[in-house]
C-alpha cells in the first residue's frame, strides 16, 4: 500500500507524444522515467516493445510509448497503474501526418508526393487500429475479424479504465496533472511542431485550412471509428468514468478490403517518394517557412 503508482503514458503517432517525452525525458531521473523502444527481431512477434533496458520496476515513475502493450502490465502486478492517452481527430491527425512523412523523406533526399496518394497509402481509423494493435496487443486476423462496433467497443472499454484522456491539445493539461504528483515542472517545449517541420526541410506544412471541406467530410465518414473516439473522449480529462460512448453511426466498411486498396498506394507511393511526383490535389502556397509558422 505504501508503494506509489506508476504512470503509463500511451502515445499515438501525431498526438504530441515527442513534446510529452523530450519533457519527462528532461524532468526526470533515468530511473525514474523510461521510454520503451520498439523491439526488433524475430522478437517482436511476441511483444512489440523492448524491456531490455527498463529499469527497476519499483522505482519507475513513468512509462511511455508508442509500443506499450498491455502485457507489460505484469511487471508492475504490485502498483496501481495509471494510464493516459491523448487523441486526436482524424482530419488533423492525417494533415500533421503527412507534413511529417514530407519533412522526413525530404531530409533523407527523397520526393514528396501529394495528399490523394498519402491519405490512399493510410489505414482507415489509424488511431482505434493503433490501440488495437500497439496497446492491446491484437494481431492482423483478429483485428480483421472484428466489427467496426467490435473495435469501438473495445477502444471505449480500454480508455475507460484511464487516469487521463483527452485531446491532444490539452497536452499542458496532462503535464501539469503529472508535474503536480510528481512534483516536476509543467513548462514543456513543443517539439514537432510547424515551426520544426519548416525549419529543417524547407517545406510549407499544409494545414487543415487548406484542404477542401469536401475533403474533411470525407475523412471524417471514412474513419467513422475514430472521429466518434475522439469526440467521445476529447474532454474527459480525469473524468473518464463518467464518459458514456455515443453509439456508432452505420456505415461498415470491409477492413480487409481497405487494406488491399492501402497497399496498392503503398506501392505508389514508394516510387514517387523515390522518383517524384508532387501533386497535392490542393494549392500549398511554398511560402516563406516562418509566415505560416
């Protein structure tokens, strides 16, 4: 009973987890906060994070990452464990997504390519896939054989027994709700930020101002599953208890299907990052980096 609790930080791509772990990284002592790596190897194919270098269980504080499956869980058997995600709306999310995959592939001297192939080469309802896979630990046939209200039931489920959870935006919030237990400051640097995606590369970031509304409301039907998560659990904070889940609006789509469509664009877009073919489908005015930003 005197032992305190642990903190488990999940992060999903794109939803201010770099910010999260530059600052605990430098708030907090190596033994004290710890960032699981992604494990390589045949070994990934039972878990996919890397304990290798974890340290003391009982003097951890926090753990975060992007590979956080629930099996971990074992470890800390004798802590309270405290979990907290943050989200991430999906037209947003794909927009930041690509301007990422953009300054990266343009520093490693490849091409950027436009919207139509990047949004055809992602998986629908990335985020809820994302918990699936990375934080529940499900593979490829059971995700495949799961219900769009199978994966929203179980996405709700999980995010129910959290401490925090809330939009991405309120990643001060969530910051300040740990300084304030761990007795560390709240004051975070952004990092990934626009201003780091122009600086680098000199690439203009698109931005959701940018794209179509036609466009927006085709993402937003698209990934039906995570636009309901997101407006689900936005604003819950530390009230997740509370939080009762909307039910899903029809309109299935076959995952299997939509994966074999992904790889097709998956194939283009490897040959046009490699060769080049920039069309954004939208005007992206290549502007001085620091107007937009």
């Amino acid at each position: 009973m005197d032992t305190p609790p642990v903190h488990f930080v999940y992060h999903v791509p794109k939803c201010a987890g770099r910010t999260i772990d530059r600052h605990l990284a430098g708030a907090l002592p190596a033994n004290a906060y710890h960032r699981l790596r992604r494990r390589r190897g045949l070994g990934r194919l039972a878990t996919g994070y890397d304990t290798s270098h974890l340290p003391d269980p009982n003097e951890t504080q926090i753990v975060s990452s992007h590979y956080l499956g629930i099996s971990i869980d074992s470890l800390f058997q004798d802590r309270l464990i405290k979990r907290s995600m943050l989200l991430r709306d999906p037209a947003s999310h794909f927009v930041s997504y690509y301007n990422y995959r953009m300054t990266r592939y343009i520093n490693e001297g490849l091409q950027p390519y436009g919207i139509d192939i990047a949004y055809g080469a992602m998986r629908r309802n990335f985020i809820t896939h994302y918990i699936l896979n990375n934080f529940l630990e499900l593979n490829w046939v059971q995700i495949a054989s799961l219900s769009d209200e199978d994966k929203y039931d179980l996405a709700n489920a999980f995010l129910s027994m959290f401490w925090f959870v809330g939009d991405y935006t309120l990643c001060d919030d969530l910051l300040g709700a740990l300084g304030d237990r761990l007795d560390i400051s709240a004051n975070a640097r952004l990092h990934n930020g626009l201003a780091d995606l122009s600086r680098g590369a000199g690439w203009t970031p698109l931005t959701l101002d940018l794209l179509p509304q036609s466009t927006v409301a085709r993402i937003q039907a698209d990934n039906r599953i995570d636009q309901r998560l997101w407006e689900t659990w936005r604003e819950a904070r530390h009230e997740t208890g509370a939080v009762r889940p909307a039910a899903l609006e029809n309109g299935a789509a076959s995952f299997v299907g939509g994966e074999a469509i992904r790889f097709v664009h998956q194939i283009v877009r490897r040959l046009q990052r490699r060769w080049g073919h920039f069309d954004t489908g939208v005007a992206v005015p290549q502007r001085d980096p620091a107007t937009i930003v």
